[in-house]
C-alpha cells in the first residue's frame, strides 16, 4: 500500500512514558502484569528521542487540523514534569501549524499544586480514577481515597477541567445511585465508567479477547447486574441530569440512536483506531490487547502510518464487525451497541456460535429500557431542539 496516500480515517494513540509502572495496585488492574513483556530491570521510561520521534511521526500521521496526545500508564505522573514540558515544546516543533491538544489519565494520588498549574496553563484534561465513595473505592485501590480526592480538590482548586473515569466492578456494582451521587457530590460533571469483565488461564495470566474458556476474576461483574446498574444509573440522569452531567456511555448510546459516530470505540462498528504506545516504542493494537500476537511493531523501526493504516491493523479493526455471531446479527439493538469492546466476546450465543458479548442480555436490558426515552432525545435532536427536554415528559 502507499503510506504516503491522504487517509480519511483518523486514529489515536495512547502513549505510556512509564510503561506500566504504577505507585498504587489495584485489584482489577489489568495493565501491571504487561512488565513481564520486557527484561529491563525497572527502568520503563520512555527516553527523550523516543519522545520526539512519537510527537513527529505521530502529527505527521493526522490527516486532522487537531492533533490530540493522549497519556497514559500505568501511571503518567510517575514521570517529571520535565518530561511533559519537553512533550509540548516537541508538539510546537513539529505542529506545523496544526493544533495540539494533551490528556492525561492518572490515579490521582500524585497531584500537587504545581501539577494543577502546568494543567492549567496548558490547557490539559485530566482524567482521574475514582471508583466511587471510599468503602468502594479503598476496597479495590487500597488506601488511596484521601489522596485522589485531595488531588481533585486541588484540580477543582485551579480550574482545571477534569473527568472521572470510574470502573464498575463486583462490589459498587450494586450501588449504582449512591455510585452517581458521589460523583455529583465531588463536582464531576464528565464522567466515564467501565466494567470489570477479565479472564485468567489455568496459570493465572490475564487471556485475550474473543478466546474462549478461562475463569472471570472475582471483581468482574455479572450481565445480570451490569443491566440492572446501567438501567439504574440512567433512570436517575435522565430525570434530573441531561444536559448538566455527561455520562460517556449514555451520550454514545444516544449518538448510535441518532445515527452519528458515537465517539467511544467499544459502541462503534470497527474498532482498531486507538492504539497503545509502550514505553520502549512497542506499537500494539488497543490498550487492552496489549499481548504479544497484538503487536504490531515498534516505531523506531516501523512508522505509526504504516502499522494504524497496515493490514493487521486494519483487519484487527474490521474483526469486531466481521466475527458477530447469529445472535448478534439478528438482534434488534445491533446499532446501538454493536457487538460492544471485542475483548468482552467470549462467549457462545443461543446458537451455539462463538464471539457473544459476556455482558451482551445486560446491554440488552438496558437498550429495552431506555429505547423511549432515547427515541425521544433523537426526535428533540432532529427537530432542533435540546435532548434536555425529556425532563419534562413522562413515559
């Protein structure tokens, strides 16, 4: 193929300068065992000419006018603020008139003043995670409740725009209004959440997506009560919050009803457009397919351009839709959610044909509930008016 050829689709990155190394360990972290993919004693930095280079090829990638740079970790403050600042000063370099915009996901538990400023002065959105009120959250990221909602005090504190990125596991899984409530208490206005669905062989390593067998961890959640939450959690925002508290996962569900993009990849039709950058220059093709058969190069040898628009990237992306079992096919919600992330298909549906969601009769739940009030939304949408308005009405 000719890599040198304008493409329409855009793709993102998300970059690890420490690799998987964290200063917390949570019960139902996925990304810290991803160590034993390298045989460095500890160092998992990623070096300054790694850095530039990433920051050139990667906007030399971006067919966009805006260019977004997305952090990652493990945790990304294990890193000096140094690193970042040398990270922006690559991105004017090598912007080229373009505009650069950064994110950052981070525990929490390292935010100072003096992170809240650089944040600040330099337009960062910060993602925090925060598993819900302390019982919740110390139980699965043991004793690090004061220090993340002391590091959201001080985001708050500086003006920093920030978003929750919450993950709905076995034991909030059954709270979902204290759950919300919490996050309002807090001042979130944006929030992410995701459920735990991880698998382990018989050796107890994690297993890919879309292969069979393996046992579900103890903090992953049923699809019983992943609906019964999901169905929950939206009858409270729905009544009193739309419009005012973003829900990423109800903001996509509307946008498949209306026939948009739902801007997150786990409800889109293909996926393979967000790759995960290790530390070393290591290229895999999602954040959660950080395993060796789903590596797709390193950047020092291969270009970003070729590997995110190359045909293993391109048939990783197409997989989600091409290998929908019957049921899926068949089912009357396919648009809404699209045979959700790849790496919860495990399972065999009522046909015996394999690659069903685990969580797929919870979404069904959810779809079957919520169907007339996001009929409604999509009517406010056409017609010009605000979503907001469902408020108002009973059903």
């Amino acid at each position: 193929m000719n890599i040198s050829q304008p493409f329409s689709r855009p793709f993102y990155v998300m970059a690890k300068p420490a690799g998987s190394l964290c200063n917390l360990s949570c019960r139902y972290c996925y990304y810290l065992e991803k160590k034993k993919y390298y045989d460095e004693t500890g160092v998992f930095r990623m070096s300054d000419e790694l850095l530039e280079d990433f920051t050139r090829q990667y906007i030399e990638a971006q067919t966009m006018s805006e260019v977004l740079f997305t952090w990652h970790g493990g945790e990304p403050l294990l890193r000096p603020l140094s690193f970042y600042e040398k990270a922006l000063a690559l991105q004017r370099r090598y912007a080229g008139g373009r505009h650069t915009d950064n994110c950052i996901q981070t525990n929490g538990t390292l935010i100072t003043d003096e992170w809240c400023r650089f944040f600040r002065d330099n337009g960062f959105l910060v993602g925090v995670s925060i598993d819900g009120p302390r019982r919740f959250h110390d139980a699965m990221r043991p004793d690090s409740f004061d220090r993340v909602l002391r590091g959201i005090e001080l985001l708050n504190k500086h003006g920093v725009e920030w978003n929750a990125m919450a993950v709905v596991n076995s034991m909030n899984v059954d709270y979902p209004i204290e759950f919300y409530r919490f996050f309002k208490s807090v001042g979130c206005r944006y929030l992410q959440f995701t459920p735990v669905v991880e698998r382990r062989d018989d050796a107890g390593m994690l297993m890919p997506g879309m292969t069979e067998g393996g046992t579900l961890t103890s903090t992953s959640v049923s699809p019983e009560k992943w609906g019964r939450f999901l169905c929950t959690l939206f009858d409270e925002w729905v009544h009193r919050d739309v419009g005012e508290i973003f829900v990423q996962l109800l903001d996509a569900t509307l946008a498949n009803w209306a026939g948009v993009p739902p801007g997150i990849c786990s409800l889109s039709p293909v996926c393979g457009h967000s790759a995960a950058l290790e530390h070393n220059g290591d290229l895999y093709s999602c954040d959660h397919f950080v395993f060796p058969e789903h590596k797709l190069g390193n950047i020092r040898r291969d270009t970003i351009t070729s590997m995110m628009y190359g045909p293993r990237q391109t048939a990783f992306g197409n997989a989600k839709r091409a290998s929908l079992p019957r049921q899926c096919r068949e089912c009357e919600y396919l648009f809404a959610c699209n045979g959700e992330c790849p790496k919860n298909r495990f399972v065999r549906d009522r046909y015996g044909n394999p690659g069903l969601n685990w969580l797929c009769s919870g979404y069904h739940r959810f779809f079957a509930h919520a169907a007339p009030y996001m009929d409604f939304m999509k009517a406010e949408l056409d017609a010009g008016r605000a979503p907001a308005n469902v408020m108002n009405c009973e059903f």
